[in-house]
C-alpha cells in the first residue's frame, strides 16, 4: 500500500495520519507516535524542495 503512495504526497500523508489514528485508537501509541514523525519528515522533505532555507529542516535525514 505504501509504495502506491509513493508518487502522491498528499496521499501519503493522509495514509500516515490515518494509520496513525488508527494505533491510537487501539493504544498503540508508539506507533502513531512512528506515523506522526514520518508525517512530520515528509512534510520537511517536501518544504526542503519548495524553499532553500537555512532553518528547515532538509528532509527525512534531519529526523535519524
């Protein structure tokens, strides 16, 4: 499911964030906190790709 995503950033994201309510949901919280992290790269390495400033992050690198 994933790799279909892979072309679609918005759906990804959406992707993540549901994936995220859904651990939630069932008290996983380790792993929407695992979703909420890769949203929160995605959306940095997507920034990084718009604007070349020195306090963004620069990309999901940032988040290792």
């Amino acid at each position: 499911i994933a790799k279909g995503y892979q072309t679609s950033p918005d759906l990804r994201l959406t992707w993540l964030q549901n994936m995220a309510g859904k651990h939630s949901e069932r008290n996983n919280h380790a792993e929407a906190a695992q979703c909420l992290v890769h949203s929160a790269a995605l959306v940095a390495e997507y920034l990084s790709m718009l604007e070349d400033r020195k306090y963004l992050p620069v990309g999901c690198v940032t988040f290792q």
